[in-house]
C-alpha cells in the first residue's frame, strides 16, 4: 500500500462517516 492508496480509502471511510464536513476542510464547526 503507498500513500495514494491509503489516502483514498481514509477519505471514503470519512466521507461515509461524517459526510463532507470532514472528507473536505474547507469550513465546519
């Protein structure tokens, strides 16, 4: 596994559990 791989599947995992709000930090609370 490399970086690439590992970042894709930390993103699903919290864009399934917190939705966008942590799979971008862009802006939240």
């Amino acid at each position: 596994m490399d970086i690439a791989e590992l970042n894709r599947i930390a993103r699903a995992m919290v864009a399934k559990g917190k939705g966008i709000l942590a799979a971008d930090e862009s802006s939240g609370t």
